[in-house]
C-alpha cells in the first residue's frame, strides 16, 4: 500500500459525499469521501492525513511530447503525478516499478522530502508495450475513487 503523509487544502461537499484535495509530498491528490465535515470532525481544511492507495490502481503514462504546462494529460483522471521510474522488477505476467514523485511547486507546497517513492504494478505486457526502463520519466495516475485518507 502506498502510504503518503499530507495536509487538507480544500473540501467540497454534497449530501454525504465529499470530494477532498490535500497536499502530499509536493502533489495535489484528490479523494471521494463517503462523508461530510458535519459528521466528521476530522475531515477540515489544515487537517494533517495520509493518503493511501494501491499499487494495483497506479497506472503509468508517457508524457506527451512536447509536455504541456496546464496539465501532464488531457483525461478523466484527477491524480497525475510526474514521476521517475527508479526500479523495474520484472516478473513472468507483472512488473512492480518503483517511481520517484517529481517535486511540484504549489503554493500551499508542504516540504517535499528529498526522496518521496510509490510503486506500481502493471502488466508485464503494458510495460514491454510502453517500453519502460530505469529513470525514464512517466506520468502516474490514480483515479479518485481509489485514493483514500486516514487520520490519527
């Protein structure tokens, strides 16, 4: 499970479900709650949190060439983290690679550790396809619904 360390920068509610952005490692991450600020007192704007997600729910993209500055990539997916691929281990039907957050410059940026990693497993077909290797640069994307929070 990758597990990173953030700070809530903004909430939107309706009925009881509430559309979270924090900031984790230097990056803007977005999350569906299945809850609201009135009945939790935990979720509030300046509130410390974890962000967590499965390795099985990153998925990988290239850049596009050339980059573009409003956004990585012109799709649904909210989280799109500009990263380093750090490690590939490759395995008969899976490769699990190891990905280096790329720092971002927000203004309400927390301090970014010097390494912060998650990893991802994706088919070994999908890596061969995209032709992956050791520090090339990829995008990651983790869909909303897949990304959750918890807090102490």
């Amino acid at each position: 499970m990758n597990t990173l360390n953030g700070e809530i920068t903004a909430i939107t509610t309706e009925q009881s479900i509430s559309l979270v952005k924090v900031i984790a490692e230097g990056h803007l991450f977005h999350s569906l709650v299945l809850d609201a600020p009135g009945t939790s007192p935990w979720l509030k704007e300046g509130a410390p949190i974890r962000v967590l997600f499965k390795e099985t729910e990153v998925m990988i993209a290239l850049p596009p060439d050339p980059p573009s500055a409003t956004s990585p990539l012109r799709i649904s997916v909210r989280n799109q983290l500009p990263c380093r691929i750090t490690a590939i281990t490759r395995g008969a039907i899976l490769c699990e690679l190891t990905l280096s957050l790329t720092p971002q410059s927000t203004s309400t940026q927390l301090s970014v550790p010097p390494a912060a990693f998650i990893r991802s497993i994706i088919t070994g077909a999908a890596c061969e396809s995209l032709g992956l290797k050791e520090n090339q640069d990829v995008i990651a994307l983790i869909k909303t619904n897949e990304v959750s929070l918890a807090h102490d």
